[in-house]
C-alpha cells in the first residue's frame, strides 16, 4: 500500500490500461506535450507517443465526437474535458449520440468511451468555470455517471470506466485533485455500480457525492462530539443509482440529509429525495433535508461564493434540524 | 465496365428509386411512422461512390436520408424496410426507424438525425482504422446543409491536421431543409470552404453516374494511400421534400422540371441504351423484376416480421451482459 494523491491515481489508470491494451487512447485539451491540466497525464505523452496520448485542438463537441465514432470500432477512448463547464459544448456528441446509439442500433454497435471532467467550484472561478453539471447526466439515458471521492476510487473506477462496454461519465473536482489516500500497490479495480457506506452511525444518514463527502464526513465528526452518530454514505455512481443502500441505511438511521454542491432545483438531491419519499417513507422519523448551492451563478467575490456554496457548517446545521435540535 | 456491372448499376438505381417510391405509400398508409426523408433523384451519388469503395469493409456513415446508403453498403433490403416498418428483425431491431439504419456486420455505422453530427464521428470511425493500421477509410455522406454546423468546420480541421484516411461526400442538393444555399451560406460551391483547412477538395455533377465513380475513385485512392482526408462535392437534386411533411413550396416547378432533365436513371439507361448494352424491353423486365421483388420479398417480409416485445422495453440502453468484475455492485461492510 502506497499513499498517493488522486491525480496521480488518474495517472496510473491511464498508464496501466493504455500498456494493457493498445487500443486505450487519450484525447484533450493539453493533455499531452503539456501533461494535462491537472496533471492526470503527465509523462504519457513521452510513454506513448502522440497517436495515443492525443493533444486536441479546442474543439469540444468535435473532439469528444471523434473518440466517438473511434469507440463505435473498437476502440478505448479517454475524454478530457478541461471544465465540465466546457462539456455543454459536447453535450450534442455525448447525449445526443454517445447515449443513444447503442439503443437507436438496437444494441448492435456500442459507444465504450470514458469522458472525464472537473464538475465543482474551486475557488473564485466565477460562473463560467463552476458549474456543476451531474444532474444533466445523471438524467440521460444510455450513460452511466460516476463520482469518484478519493483516489481508490479515482484509479479503480477510471480503470473500470475503461473496461466497460457503456459510455461512462467521471465526474471529478477540482478541490480533490491533491487529495491522498492508500491504495494497493497490486492491480485493483472499483466496481463503477454500488453506493458505499464510508463512516457507520445509527441515528442519521448524510448522503453525499463528489466533495460534498467530505463535507459529511466533517459534518459527522462534529455531530459525534454533540452525541449523534451520523452514517455517511457516498453515492459513488449517479447512474444507475444504488436505491437498496439509501433504503438500508435510511431504514436504520430513520433520519437523512442530503448534501450536494449543485443547485437544487431539479437536481441530483431533488432524485434523492424522490427516492427516499418513495422506498423509504414509512421509515422517516423526520423531515429531511438537503443541503446545497444557491440558486445563483457562481459569483467571483470571495465573500459572495463562500456564501453561495455549502460548506460543513450548513451541513452541521442542517444535520441538527433533521435532529431536532434546532 | 463490363456491360453486366454496367446492367447491374443501372438495376441497383432503378431498384432504389423503386424502394423510396413504396416507402412512401406505405407511409401513406400508416404502415410508417415517424419522419421519413427520401433520396429520388439523389441515386448516382451514393451508389457511385460505394460502387468505388470497398463495402463491407470501409466505414460508411450518413445522415438521416439513409436507407440507399445502407443498402448500397451490403445492408439486406428486407431488413431496412422491417425497421421502417418498426420490426423486431429490422436493421436498428425496431428501435431506430427509418433514419437510423444501422448495419455493423457491413460497417455500415448508422444513420443520424442531428446535421452535421456525423463529421466526427467519421473522423472517429477514419481514427480507428489508422490506430488499427488497416488499408480501411471512412466514407461519411452529408448535404450541403450540414456544412454550416460547427461540427463542419472542427472536424475538417482534425481531419487535415492528424491525416485521417476519411473521405466526406458533399452532396449539394441546394436545399438546407427548406432553405436554399444561397439564403444561408456565404460560399455556394462547398468545395471551396475546406481551402481554409489545406484539405484536398473537388466539385462535379451527380447525375452522371460515371462522372460519379471516375470522380470517387481517385478521391477513394487518396485517402487510402495514407494522404489524408479528401473533401468531395456532387451537385444533385432531391425529389421529393425534405421529408413526408414538406410541400416543397420554396422551390419553383421550372427548377424541378430542370432537373428531372437530368435525372440519373434516365441518363445512364440512355448511355447504355447507345452502347447497345440495354433495350427498352430489358429495362421494361428489370423493373417489373424489382416491382415483384418489392413486392413479394421485402414488403412480405416487413409485413411477417414481429414486433419487439414490450417487456425488451428496456433492453439495449447499457450492455445487457456486463461484466461484474467492472460493475459491481459494490460489496458494503
């Protein structure tokens, strides 16, 4: 076991499928001679040379269209998209093929590709570089999401990702890049289904995905000095979604909070809360809650951006209120 | 060319004709649902060019006026009507219908509703080829129309700068849906428009379906000795409207009569008529051959074939059989 950080953990994916197949390649913006954005990367280039390890111009609809059709004959493409802000542009090759031409051929051709992107608010990034997307495909057909929180889940779902014949989405985080964790020296894999359970409690669930995981694992350390003892669960795939784990835990806990850094209207706690009213309404012994962004545009003042994005306070608090105790 | 293959191309256009006109009457007959678009007058393009390709074997994508495309490819004609028809043993199982054809086993990669999406994933298909070092190229037929997506512009750009062996047939049939070229587009002659991108281009008529084949054959030779993309333009005409809901109200009757002058079937039958490959009364055979083929094998067939069943509703949207080792679920504690 070594301690390595999430970037480099992408970076081992990558190094360890492309040497297992040829025909794993790379496409994105920098990605190559440059190293990649977030380093995730870097050296490949120099590995694999510029057939592989593909430097794109900018062109996000196109680009990612063209690992597309490359996906359609066999081969294995991973999609960089910078922003995932900058994946609204590629939305038309992504939802409007990707997703649909397995269904639409009647399961006769496939579109086995990965694309992954930084979904999340960094820091004073303003609107355009903040958004955070994962309800828009979470709620398309044809794909499967993912939101890997540490780098086990960063190298192993990526690896994964890979592998499988679905067009698969990784949602990333520009906050989480650095973050460090063990993982095996050994090949490993991480299942791309199946919400995971990281801190066991018995009085409430906080539901997380992406960074707002550790928002409740924070939120749960505070709560436990308060005499609460708060499970956390990490949703981990958006798509499809692990409904028996939410309705395991939940049936245990009997109190939830749902804790997301997108806006709420219409968003993946607004599915979460559906589904809990749906599987779990008889085992509630409160309200719950969600947690989650301002209904603004990411604004670029400090002040104003803390205020607009969740943090562990409004997820302590929250937590409380499902508690009764405020 | 011999005078069977001569006879044989000449069949394969009166055939594809035949094939649009019964499509729609079945569409009058609400055997079909859906948006339909229909490719009379358009038939030496794509029969010409594929007839220079190596079909079965070079990728072949397109838009939504498809089915002449799929055919000409190696797709069964039967089954490109059952999916028409929604049919369980259609091309696309009946989840496609009649503008996604798709037909792997002859890599024919499908047939897209959105203009101009099918550039990339062209260039995609031309990727696989090159990174797979095969002598395969990709062949992706579009209008003029699609040539004002952005999609146009990127892709032309990717094409040229990586040298990916993908061959774009330009067919300018003038009209963008219901807006004519002019209306819409700073430069008529689409060919000039990948100058910008150092991309080898040329413009003829296709009509002519030896124009059309001369034309592809050394466009095909470029891209598949390894020079790169090649940017081909055929001027044509469409028929019938856009699609089924279309009156064709922003076109006069003279520029269609025009063009009906110029129709590819009558001018090849001529040709080989002159060369004393053809009579009248074999051509009067041939197409009663067709109309019974029609007829008897594919339209039966259509009618015959099943349904899906409900309860696939959802089969097809992910892998059906995927492999737990990347699946999962996750084992909780």
């Amino acid at each position: 076991m070594a301690e390595i950080a999430y970037w480099e953990a992408i970076r081992r994916a990558h190094d360890e499928e492309m040497a297992n197949d040829p025909l794993v390649i790379a496409m994105g913006e920098d990605i190559g001679v440059a190293g990649g954005t977030y380093k995730a990367t870097s050296g490949l280039y120099d590995k694999y040379g510029e057939s592989r390890i593909i430097d794109t111009p900018i062109s996000e609809n196109s680009y990612t269209g063209i690992g597309i059709g490359a996906s359609m004959v066999g081969v294995r493409p991973i999609i960089e998209i910078m922003s995932i802000n900058f994946a609204l542009l590629a939305l038309d090759t992504l939802i409007n093929a990707a997703a649909k031409i397995r269904y639409m051929s009647g399961g006769r051709v496939s579109c086995p590709i990965v694309m992954r992107t930084p979904g999340g608010t960094a820091h004073q990034l303003a609107a355009q570089h903040s958004a955070r997307l994962a309800r828009m495909f979470m709620s398309t057909s044809g794909l499967r999401v993912v939101t890997p929180r540490g780098p086990l889940d960063a190298c192993g779902m990526l690896k994964s990702a890979v592998r499988c014949n679905d067009p698969v989405i990784i949602i990333e985080h520009e906050r989480m890049y650095n973050i460090k964790e063990e993982v095996p020296d050994e090949e490993f894999f991480r299942p791309l289904e199946g919400a995971e359970i990281v801190r066991e409690g018995t009085d409430i669930t906080l539901i997380g995905y992406n960074f707002s995981v550790y928002l409740c694992l924070e939120a749960a350390k505070r709560l436990e000095s308060d005499g609460i003892s708060a499970e956390v669960l990490d949703l981990r795939a958006l798509k499809p979604l692990d409904r028996e784990t939410i309705r395991r835990s939940v049936e245990k806990t009997h109190r939830v909070l749902v804790a997301e850094e997108d806006e709420a209207p219409v968003g993946v706690g607004a599915e979460i809360m559906a589904v809990i009213t749906e599987d779990c309404f008889y085992a509630l012994d409160a309200q719950p809650v969600r947690i989650h962004a301002a209904d603004v545009p990411v604004p670029y003042n400090y002040t104003l951006e803390k205020e607009a994005i969740p943090d562990v306070e409004d997820v302590y608090q929250g937590a409380l209120k499902v508690m009764g105790k405020i | 060319m011999k005078a069977d293959d001569q006879k044989r191309l000449l069949r394969e256009m009166i055939f594809f004709r035949r094939f649009e006109d019964r499509c729609f009457e079945a569409y009058m007959e609400r055997k079909m649902g859906g948006f339909l678009h229909l490719y009379s007058g358009q038939e030496a393009v794509a029969t010409g060019v594929l007839e220079m390709a190596k079909t079965g074997h070079d990728y072949v994508i397109t838009g939504y006026r498809d089915h002449v495309h799929a055919i000409k490819s190696g797709a069964p004609a039967r089954e490109v009507m059952a999916e028409l028809y929604g049919k369980e043993t259609g091309s696309s199982r009946g989840r496609g219908g009649s503008m996604h054809i798709f037909d792997p086993t002859v890599n024919f990669m499908g047939g897209y509703a959105l203009v101009g999406q099918p550039f990339p994933l062209a260039a995609g298909l031309a990727m696989g080829a090159k990174l797979k070092a095969t002598d395969q190229i990709a062949i992706c037929f579009l209008g003029d129309g699609a040539n004002n997506q952005g999609t146009f512009h990127e892709t032309m750009n990717m094409a040229s700068v990586w040298k990916l062996p993908v061959l774009f047939v330009c067919e300018n049939n003038m009209y963008a849906i219901g807006t004519r070229i002019e209306r819409s587009t700073a430069v008529t002659d689409q060919y000039k428009r990948v100058c910008g991108y150092d991309m080898k281009a040329s413009q003829h008529d296709g009509q002519d379906i030896d124009t059309v084949m001369e034309a592809a054959k050394t466009a095909i030779d470029f891209v598949r000795s390894g020079k790169g993309p090649y940017f081909i333009e055929f001027m044509t005409y469409r028929y019938r409207g856009h699609s089924m809901s279309d009156s064709k109200g922003y076109r006069s009757k003279e520029e269609e009569k025009q063009w009906e002058k110029r129709d590819p079937i009558t001018i090849y039958a001529a040709k080989l008529k002159k060369a004393k490959v053809i009579t009248d009364a074999d051509i009067k055979a041939m197409e009663k051959e067709i109309d019974d083929e029609i007829e008897n094998d594919i339209i039966k067939f259509a009618e015959e074939s099943p349904e899906p069943r409900v309860e696939d509703l959802y089969k097809y949207v992910l892998d059906d059989n995927p492999d737990p080792r990347w699946i999962g679920p996750l084992q909780n504690k």
